[in-house]
C-alpha cells in the first residue's frame, strides 16, 4: 500500500523515467516529467513533497529546476534527490546546495529505490507527527512501515524521541538522540542485543513519544551499525535454517509497507545489494 507521499519524478531519459516510476509507485504517489519545464508546471499544478531528479538535462538542469521551486513559496516545502556521475557530485555539487541526497549514476535500480524510499518514509513520517493526537504520540502498524523502515527515517530525521514496539505479547522500547540509538530493552535484553531481536518482527503496532527521553545508554553501536550488524545476523540464521536472506526479507517486507544527517552526503543504506542480486537487477546510465 502507497503512502500518500507525492513524488514529482523527473528524466530526460525515459527508460530511467519509466523503470524508477514502476519501482517507486508501490511507495508513493509519482508524478512524471521528461524535463525541468514540464516539471515546473507540474509542481505549481500540485506541489510536491519529495523530487526526484536527473541533474545533466537539455535547458534547464536538475540543480537550477530544484533551485527555482525552492525560490516560490508556493512550491517551496519539499525534499529533493538529485541523481548526477559521481564527477558531477564531487565536482559539481555540493551540501550547500538544495538536495537532501545524491544518486551516483550509473545505479543499480533496486539499491536507488531504497535510497529514495528512505527520503519518502522520513517524508511519511513527519507527515504522521504533524497529525498526531492530542497526547503528541504518533501511531501506526508495522505493516505501514516495518522496524527497519522506522529506524533508518528517525536516523535521517535526526529525531529523538521513545519508540515502542508491541508484536502480541512481545514488548520493545528503544531512544533516540538525534537520530541515534541510546537505550533499548526488550524483556530481559537490553542495548544491541534488544534491537537486534525486533529487527526480524514481521507485525505488530508501534508507537513514536517524541517527548520520551532516557538517562541511560546501553547501545553500543550507532543506528546503521545496529541495522548491518542485525541483518548480518539475520542472514546467518536463515543460511543456518536454508531460508531467504535477512536482505531478501527485508526488501520484501519494504515492497509491501507504505512506505542522518549524512543521508546529504548520499550516505549507505543499512543493507548494499549483494552479488547474487545485482545479477538479478537492472542497472541504470544517463
């Protein structure tokens, strides 16, 4: 299911066009354009929430098309991923400039989805908290959006705040400073080893308290190493067991939910696509 995210998807090329728009409609509302002027009608007809766009484009370029809905109040609230070489980037641009993340083309297609599905979530989850109750908690399913989900978009917002996970009878709470990880317990588990145990819940409920706050620190790893190490965990357990990898099982349970301060800089996901699925998945050029 679809959040209600609207995404403005712009490329001159339309084999990218078309692949990125059919991998990212499962996660948000996407909107098309072939180049920066269509685009520009299309923002000031609905403005967007997230634009996802090629840099290197006839006329206008993707930076100068970001620069100009950013200069009008009317389109102006929105985030933005510029997809650019990695000499454009380095050379190029910048973090001063408007984008909130960079896709280093070529790119493989389903490593650029989950790049862009994290900025979608993060979206979704502002979304969320400006719509809370009165008590000021965010809630939500786990199949809206999964444990993985929810961390990556609290570390990318910088967010602090009391997460608390309920799967039956089973309880987790984790805090977040920042962003980061600082105190996790589930039963008896504390630190790590609890967010480690959650990181494999297919269902169940969670709640955000963004006025939760904890003097202790039992996590020993920062949030993208708690996600790489549970997942490395994760694939372990399911080699010992012949099933599907933790990545695999991850990714589909992204498919199916509506969906850090270095995500600007184009910072890694948790989980990279290995070996076996990159020869499965399509890689993308200008």
């Amino acid at each position: 299911m679809a959040n209600d995210v609207k995404l403005l998807l712009v490329d001159d090329n339309p084999m990218v066009l078309g692949m990125l728009q059919q991998a990212l409609t499962p996660f948000a509302r996407v909107v098309t354009a072939g180049d920066a002027a269509d685009a520009l009608l299309k923002a000031v007809d609905d403005p967007p929430e997230l634009v996802v766009c090629d840099y290197r484009m006839p006329g206008m370029d993707g930076r100068q098309l970001v620069e100009k809905l950013k200069s009008r109040p009317a389109t102006a609230n929105f985030s933005a991923v510029l997809m650019a070489s990695r000499a454009d980037i380095d050379e190029r641009l910048s973090p001063a400039d408007a984008a909130d993340d960079y896709l280093a083309k070529p790119f493989f297609l389903k490593e650029a989805t989950r790049r862009i599905k994290r900025t979608v979530d993060r979206i979704a989850l502002e979304k969320m908290a400006k719509t809370a109750p009165s008590d000021g908690v965010v809630r939500g399913n786990l199949s809206q959006m999964n444990v993985i989900d929810l961390m990556q978009s609290l570390e990318m917002g910088r967010k602090s705040c009391q997460l608390k996970l309920n799967n039956e009878a089973d309880k987790c709470e984790v805090f977040f400073v920042e962003g980061q990880v600082k105190h996790a317990t589930y039963g008896a588990l504390r630190g790590d080893e609890a967010v480690f145990k959650v990181l494999r819940w297919t269902g169940g409920n969670f709640e955000l308290n963004f006025e939760g706050k904890t003097d202790q620190e039992t996590t020993k790893l920062n949030t993208q190493g708690l996600l790489m190490e549970g997942l490395r965990l994760l694939d372990e357990s399911q080699r010992d067991s012949g099933g599907e990898s933790a990545e695999d099982r991850a990714a589909g349970a992204s498919s199916a939910s509506t969906s850090s301060a270095s995500a600007g800089s184009g910072a890694p996901m948790a989980s990279t696509p290995g070996k076996r699925e990159e020869e499965d998945d399509v890689l993308l050029d200008n």
